[in-house]
C-alpha cells in the first residue's frame, strides 16, 4: 500500500505512461538511448531550460 502511494504521489505512472507511448509512437532503432534522452528532456523542461518534450514534434 505504501508503494502505491508513492508512485501515485511522485506520479510515476504518467511518466511511465508518456515514455511508452512516445517510444511505441516513434519505434527507434536504440529504445534504451531514445527513453534516456527523453528523460533527460523532461529534467530540463521541469527545470524551465527547454520546451517540454512533444509526441509530435520534429523526429
């Protein structure tokens, strides 16, 4: 029950959730480097240095 918690509370499953489909959305070659940039993304745009990431930008 706890886990649950935290994961609900730090929103995890959204993360989870978007990383999935921007990865069954564009299929690349390298997943493990393309959920590794993406995260990285998401930390800056959480840090206000760069546009959130979008599904349905430029590949």
């Amino acid at each position: 029950r706890e886990a649950l918690l935290y994961l609900e509370e730090k929103r995890i499953y959204d993360i989870v959730d978007f990383l999935m489909g921007n990865l069954l959305l564009r299929r690349p070659n390298d997943p493990y480097e393309y959920l590794t940039q993406l995260l990285d993304k998401c930390a800056l745009s959480r840090d206000g240095l760069v546009n959130p990431p979008s599904p349905f930008s430029s590949r």
